[in-house]
C-alpha cells in the first residue's frame, strides 16, 4: 500500500487558525497507522483566508478540523 501524503500549512494564518492541532489529531493517532502517512510541513499553501489548509495525496483542502483530517485518513486507510 502507498503511503498517504500529507502537508499540513505551518504558515503564520493557517497555525493561528487551528494548523497545530491538525498535527495533534495525526500524533494522537496508533503506529499502525502513522506508519502509513508520509506528514511534511509546507509554509504556505496559497489558501491564507480559508485555513487551516492541507494537501492530502496532492489534493489542497481548507477549513479542515481534526475529526475532518482524522475521518479522511481512516477512510483511506481503510480502502
């Protein structure tokens, strides 16, 4: 199975509106599965107004909340 690429914006907007309990969700997450996700940091994903903002396998995605970015790496996971 493919590792699930994930960058999660570090930028000043996106860590101010939630980017670092983003990261909180993934390291909360078992081995099993942190194992399969490629995390990286980008400093700015071009998406300041809508954030927090991450890429997920190339895919930019704003507004995300933990449970969000929890459920969409279950879901794929789980395929």
């Amino acid at each position: 199975m493919a590792l699930i690429a994930i960058e999660i914006c570090m930028g000043s907007a996106c860590y101010l509106l939630g980017a670092q309990d983003l990261l909180e969700a993934i390291e909360s997450l078992p081995p099993e599965k942190k194992a399969k996700i490629d995390l990286r940091g980008a400093t700015c994903l071009k998406a300041c107004g809508s954030g927090p903002n991450i890429k997920i396998d190339g895919v930019l995605m704003s507004n995300i909340t933990p449970e969000q970015l929890l459920n969409l790496i279950n879901e794929k996971i789980d395929r």
